[in-house]
C-alpha cells in the first residue's frame, strides 16, 4: 500500500481543527450554575477614639466559678512526705586575703619658678645665603603664678617662716613705754600663701627653652670705595706721574669732549692758578652722565647749543643763571628741546656738587658749556 507523503499533513491538520471546533462549540453541551450565593455582612462605623477604647479594653475572661466549699469534718490524707537526702555540704569559702591599701602617692612641692639665663646677644654673623638677618624675638612667656594650697581674690606672698599665719597682714607692735595708754603688744602676723588660680604642671613654664633667638645677620656691605682724589697742584710738570683720574679724563677729551672754561679774574683783584686738564675732565664727565641724548627727537639731535652759569662756592650750579648763549642748527621748538635737555643735565648731577677744587672759585665761578647732541659731545 503505498502512504501519500502529505498524510501526516493531513492529520495534523485535521486534529488541530477538531481541537478547535471543539473550544468553540464545546461549552454548549455543558450545563452551568447559574445561581451564585452572594453573602452579605453588617458592618458599623465608629470613630477614631472609641477604635481605640476598645483596643485598650483586652478581652478578659468571664468571672470564674465559685470554688467549692470543702467540708470541714472530712478528714483529708495527710500529703506523703518525702525521705530526706543527705545533701552534699556546701563548699567552704576560701580566705579572702586582705589587700593592703595603696598608700597616696606623695605629691612633691612644685619647685620656685627659677628664671631662665639671659642669652647675650650675638654679634651679626655673614649671611652667606643672602638672607635677610633679622633678628627673631620669640615674646616673653606669660607668667605663670606659683602653686599654693589656698585660693584667693589677690595673689599673696609666701610669708615668713617666722611670721605666724593670720588672717589680715599685721606689722609687730611693741608694747608702749608710758603707762597710761597701754596696749597690748602684738605679734607680727602674716596672710596664708594664696593664688588667684589653681596652677597645674601643665602651667608652668619650662625654664630650660631660651627667650630670644638670633637668625644669621644680613652679609656685610663691602665698604665703599673712596673716590679718587685729584692732586691740587698749582702746574703741570713733565716728571709728574700721571693718576688714574688724568689717564680717564684724557681719555674722554680727547675721544669726545674738550672744555672752554673761562677764566675770570676774582672781583677782589687776586688770581690763582688755572684749572688742569684732569679737573676739566672730570667736571665734563660730571656733566655727561645725566645728559640723556635719547630722549631728543630728530630735529633736536641735529642742534647745538652753548649753555652758560655760574656756581655757589660749594661747586653747585645756581640755577637762575642757567641761560642758552647760543645755538646753531634747527628750528625754535628743536632748539628749545636741546636747551631743556642740557639744562636738566647741569641741574641734575650738580645737585650735589660737582667735583672742583676751592681755592680755584675764581676760575670755574663762571662757566660757558657747548652741548652737541650729533656727537654726543660736549666742550
């Protein structure tokens, strides 16, 4: 017999449409009870309080019956009594040993606060690191008052051995010689020691740490270097050694500078001997250190001028006779700046006086300067 392969489709197919149709139509042939019984309960509402009344009250139970009365004449059995067993002899108490107190631990008198040595002060020492060396002042400890057994409102010495301790401080009294005002003699008293605190060791202060420490010192400034001075001779002479001061002020003549001092005779009638070469030197360098050319514009470099004025005794210019002479190159306002610049210059480095001899006055009281801010040059 030959199986169609699309038979296990076919049943397959078959029973889930049984299955199907089965819990489709299935449920009318079923009869059902239809009638459900619905119970119903009463239920009461009551307040918050009287919920709570009715916690608090518990649910007791009902009195009990009276008990029934036992008739006296009845003759109740005597309850067996039970033989006595020997019990075991409780144990004896071992010795309690008796322990020694431990005897107060003495408490030593503090010592007296003894004051702490006077460190010297130490002389400053290099400061090699360059740090600044001031010295570190640590401040003074508080003082602390000394321990004493009693506690006062103010603060009494510890009195004599020898005084007798008493209320209020009391000066000895001899007796009077006169017989008529006689009074009793008195012995000297003194007020018990007393504190105004209790003082713990934690107080006092601790004598071995010093009161003042020195850092390292600043590192000496080297001392300054005199300037040099520059000979006062009356002339020149070939067989003198030239100084520094000449070698320098040469120098500078003869690579920028020259000077036109003018020699003036002294009102009085006397002369003295002429400026040398160094001293003009060094009065032009005087000058040339606070003559600042790079402030001057374009126009103002292109100028110069010649600046005259006279000075004070004490080699300071007097600066109401500083006055231009004259100028050449530029417009006014290039001129004007030119003037101001060689002006500031005189003021400023002869504020403290320019390095001239005195007994030559009369020869640089008054002097003419040429200023050329093209060559940075002044004659």
């Amino acid at each position: 017999m030959r199986i169609s392969p699309n038979t296990g489709t076919y049943v397959s197919g078959a029973g889930h449409a049984a299955f199907i149709l089965y819990l489709i139509v299935g449920g009318l042939f079923v009869a059902r009870d239809t009638d459900f019984e619905v119970k119903v309960s009463n239920v009461s509402i009551i307040s918050g309080e009287e919920f709570a009344s009715m916690q608090a009250q518990s649910p007791g139970e009902g009195e009990l019956p009276p008990a029934p009365e036992v008739p006296a004449d009845v003759d109740q059995p005597a309850p067996a009594v039970e033989p006595e067993t020997p019990s075991a002899p409780p144990p004896t108490p071992r010795p309690v040993e008796e322990v020694a107190p431990e005897p107060e631990p003495v408490i030593p008198e503090p010592a007296e606060a003894v004051e702490a040595p006077v460190v010297p002060e130490q002389p400053e020492a290099p400061d090699v690191d360059g740090d600044p060396g001031d010295t570190l002042i640590v401040p003074d400890a508080v003082p602390v008052p000394r321990p004493a057994e009693r506690i006062a409102e103010e603060v009494v010495e510890q009195p004599d051995p020898e005084v007798a301790v008493g209320e209020t401080d009391q000066a000895a009294t001899a007796p009077a010689a006169e017989p008529t005002p006689v009074e009793e003699a008195q012995e000297e008293t003194a007020r018990e020691e007393a504190t105004t605190e209790i003082v713990t060791e934690a107080d006092e202060p601790s004598t071995s740490a010093p009161t003042k420490s020195t850092r390292p010192g600043r590192k000496p400034k080297p001392p300054a270097r005199p300037a040099p001075q520059v000979a006062e001779t009356p002339t020149e002479t070939p067989s003198e050694a030239p100084s520094l001061a000449d070698s320098i002020a040469n120098a500078v003549a003869e690579a920028n500078t020259s000077t036109a001092v003018a020699d003036n005779a002294n009102p009085g009638g006397g002369t003295s001997s002429p400026i040398t070469r160094s001293e003009k030197g060094a009065f032009i360098l005087g000058i040339q250190k606070c003559w600042n050319v790079g402030a001057l514009g374009t126009d103002a470099l292109a100028v110069s001028v010649v600046v005259g004025f006279q000075m004070e005794q004490n080699a300071k210019p007097i600066v109401g006779s500083i006055r231009m002479i004259s100028s050449t190159g530029g417009s006014g306002v290039a001129v004007e700046k030119a003037y101001e610049a060689a002006r500031r210059a005189i003021i400023r480095c002869g504020a403290s006086g320019y390095n001239l001899p005195l007994d030559k006055y009369d020869q640089w009281r008054e002097v003419e300067v040429s200023f050329n801010a093209t060559k940075k040059e002044i004659r």
